[in-house]
C-alpha cells in the first residue's frame, strides 16, 4: 500500500508494509519526498529512535532507474 501527497514544495510518497498474517515482520514505512531538484529517502530504524536519510540528485536517481534493468558491469550515462 502506498500514498501520495501534495505538499507546498515536495511531493510525499509514503510506502507502507504489508505482510501476510504470522508471515514476516513489517519493516517501517518507506517516505519519498520528491523536490524540484532532489529525492529524499527516509526510513526509521528498527528501534524507532532515528531516521536513516538518503538523498539522490535527479542525475543519480535517473541512473538508478537505468541500472535496474541492466547486467554486471560499469556503466557512464551520456548527458
């Protein structure tokens, strides 16, 4: 399940766990938060005390998107 919403200067996109009854533990949600020249990635660890933060510039996460459809091996995206 997921949710998307409209704030003032991002856009909020937050991946909620789902997990079968007596199946895995759920892990916490998943926020995306998508500005103009950057994407956020949050996540609180497991113990709920801090959030793990990882920020892409719209150049990485283009190459991540490529890259998830490619085999072993180094790559250079021409601009």
């Amino acid at each position: 399940m997921f949710t998307i919403e409209h704030d003032f200067d991002a856009t909020v996109i937050t991946l909620i766990d789902e997990a079968e009854a007596g199946g895995r533990p759920l892990n916490e949600d998943v926020v995306i938060l998508s500005f103009d020249d950057r994407i956020v990635v949050e996540q609180m660890d497991a113990e709920g005390s801090n959030v793990a933060r990882i920020t892409f510039t719209m150049e990485q996460l283009a190459e991540l998107r490529v890259a998830l459809d490619l085999p072993e091996g180094n790559y250079r995206l021409s601009r």
